[in-house]
C-alpha cells in the first residue's frame, strides 16, 4: 500500500518511470520522493540497518532520500524531478530487482 495518496493536483499529465525494474507513473512536477511514495510503503532501506526509510527533511539537508538512476549515478529523491523513461533504484545494490513488467 503507498505511503502517500494524492488528494489534488490530479489533473497533470500522466509520466511512466520505472521504479526498480517495474513500470510506475507519475505526473509531470512529482518529485522522485513522491512519485515513489505514491507507489511503494516506503522510499528505501537503510543500507545500514534495513529498516524502511521514507525521506526526512524534504528538501535537500538530511541526505535520507538518496536514491540511484540507471547511469549510476545517485540523486537526492526530495530534489529531482522524475523525467519520463527515468529508471530509478531504490534497493541496494545486494538486494534483487524484480524483472521489468513483473509484479
């Protein structure tokens, strides 16, 4: 069950991203954070404990929403707007994605 639930804003285009190895939408403006979290229960896993994490200070100071695009490179969540096509990972690297298209 997502974290978040849209209650407005409802009626921007329509963006598909994939969200670890699955296709997800979002809508033009979302931030990763939240087209993650309308998605999924939670941002990520602690590298260190595993415990869920979900972004903290929304806006760039705490360095909780780190997550990994598909060149490898890392992106603040809270910070970055998702992009059509976008690939974003928010597993570990230890951790299996599930194959794109599967549920």
């Amino acid at each position: 069950m997502p974290l978040l639930n849209r209650v407005a804003e409802t009626d921007r285009p329509t963006l598909t991203f994939t969200l670890d190895g699955r296709v997800a939408t979002a809508l033009a403006g979302d931030t990763l954070l939240t087209a993650v979290l309308t998605q999924a229960e939670r941002l990520r896993v602690s590298e260190f404990s595993g415990a869920p994490r979900a972004g903290f200070c929304m806006m760039g100071a705490c360095q909780d929403c780190w997550v990994q695009l598909e060149d490898g490179r890392r992106v603040r969540a809270c910070g970055t707007f998702v992009e059509a096509g976008m690939k974003v990972r928010t597993l570990p690297a230890r951790l299996p994605i599930a194959p794109e298209g599967s549920a």
